[in-house]
C-alpha cells in the first residue's frame, strides 16, 4: 500500500517537474490532487452497479474551469497586466498582429471547454458502449459460445485503461497550462 | 422532412468526424513506431509524449461524437 502512495507520488511529481519547472513545487498538493480526483472517479465508474461521476459535463465543467481561472489567476498575479502580452508572441509581423491576436484568444479560451469535454466524452462514450455490447451479449446468448464473453472482457479492460490515461492527460494538460501562464511561451 | 429524421440524419453524418480522429491516432502512433525503431534508447523518453498525442487526437474525434448525441438527446 505505501509503495503505491509512493509510486504514484513520484509519478505525479516527476511530471510537474518536468512540465513545470522548479516554481511548480507549490502547485504539487494541487496537481496531485486533481489526479487522483480524476482516475479515482473514473475507476470507480468501472466498479459494477456504480455511477460514473465524471461522466457528466456538470462535473468536468467544473473542474475544467476551476483550473482555467486558477492558470489564469496565476497568470495575472504573476506577470500583472503584462500577462496580456502571452497573446502576442514575439517575432511576428506587425500586419498579423490583429489576426494572430484573436487566434490565440480564441485557442485560451477553449482551453477549458476541451479539458472538460475531452473527459466527458471518454467516459460518456466508453459506458455507453459497454452498456450497448452488453445488450448484445444477452440478445446472442448461448447462440454466441466465448465470444461475447471475450469481447466484453476487453473491452472492459481497454475502458480501465481509458479511465488512467485520462486521467493523466487531464493531469498533464493542467501542468503544460500551469508552465504557460509562469513562464510565458 | 421532420425535425425527428432530421435529427437521425445530423447525428450520422457527424460521426463521419471519428474518420479523423483515427487517422490521427494512427499517424500518431506510426511516426512514434518509426522513431523507436531507429532509436530505441530514446524511445522511452518520448513515452509520455505519445500518451498526450493520442488523447488530444481522440479528443477532436470525440468532440464529433459529442455533436451528434447533441443532436440526439438534447436538441
């Protein structure tokens, strides 16, 4: 038991290190709990008879736009009024300037609306499917042998694995957003 | 036409986005494949790196299934 807490402390912290820099060790207690907010949620969802929190854009939304305001916050506190200046990369042509501009507002702001959607989807369409293929296993009954049985067991298995990959990914985008707004591009 | 097919017919032809999303995902994957077998010390590296490719892939494609169970269940 201790050596999974380690495990995954070390996983979760060598990826805040990496993505974050140095003055992402106090952001840690926060990554790490988004992390395992999220794959606890997800796995829990696997368990039969139970109910997938994350499998509600309510709850993904949430969180999504908690991180959001939070990437945004810092941002501000950080580099004041200058933060605006993230829109505007350097070395570009003045001409495109306004274009570029609006792009990257645009691409900011759907930062949460993917974040929160890329979850739900995986976990809305994930049980679903297993609800559907586990409709077919009743209406094949006996006439299908092994093979609605094996199907179900692998898809279960690749819904398992689904449930920790997003759960990092959603752990990794907040790190690559976190170092955005410290360490401006 | 009523609004119900209409529905059905939006909703199909959205999915046509999951096309992408598995090109996406295979390219993903191929070029990884490609990098690790001429270099298979610094593959492991790059590990992470193939994990949020292929979840920023299936998400484009999943952001069409969201459409379409949209159209379905909410319009």
């Amino acid at each position: 038991m201790q050596s999974l807490v380690e495990l995954s402390y070390e996983f979760v912290s060598n990826m805040v290190r990496q993505n974050v820099g140095q003055e992402g060790k106090k952001y840690f207690p926060f990554i790490f709990t988004i992390f395992m907010f999220v794959l606890f949620l997800n796995m829990l969802g696997m368990m039969p008879y139970s109910f997938t929190v994350t499998s509600h854009i309510a709850v993904t939304f949430a969180l999504a736009f908690l991180i959001f305001l939070l990437v945004t916050v810092v941002g501000f506190v950080k580099h004041g009024i200058g933060f605006l200046g993230y829109f505007a990369p350097k070395g570009v042509p003045v001409f495109m300037l306004p274009l570029l501009v609006i792009i990257e507002v645009i691409s900011y702001f759907t930062r949460p609306i993917s974040l929160s959607v890329r979850l739900f989807a995986n976990m809305m369409a994930g049980h679903t499917m297993l609800k559907v293929f586990s409709g077919f296993v009743i209406s094949m009954g006996i006439a299908g042998g092994w093979l609605p049985l094996g199907v179900m067991v692998a898809f279960t298995g690749l819904e398992i694995l689904i449930a920790f990959l997003q759960a990092y990914v959603f752990t990794i985008l907040t790190c690559i957003y976190l170092n955005d707004s410290l360490h401006m591009h | 036409m009523e609004a119900e097919a209409a529905k059905y017919i939006g909703a199909g032809i959205a999915c046509l986005a999951l096309a992408g999303a598995g090109i996406g995902i295979g390219l993903i994957f191929s070029s990884y494949l490609q990098g690790a077998l001429r270099n298979p010390s610094a593959a492991q590296a790059q590990f992470p790196n193939l994990l949020l490719g292929f979840a920023l892939a299936e998400a484009t494609g999943l952001f069409g299934l969201l459409v379409a169970l949209i159209l379905l269940f909410v319009v």
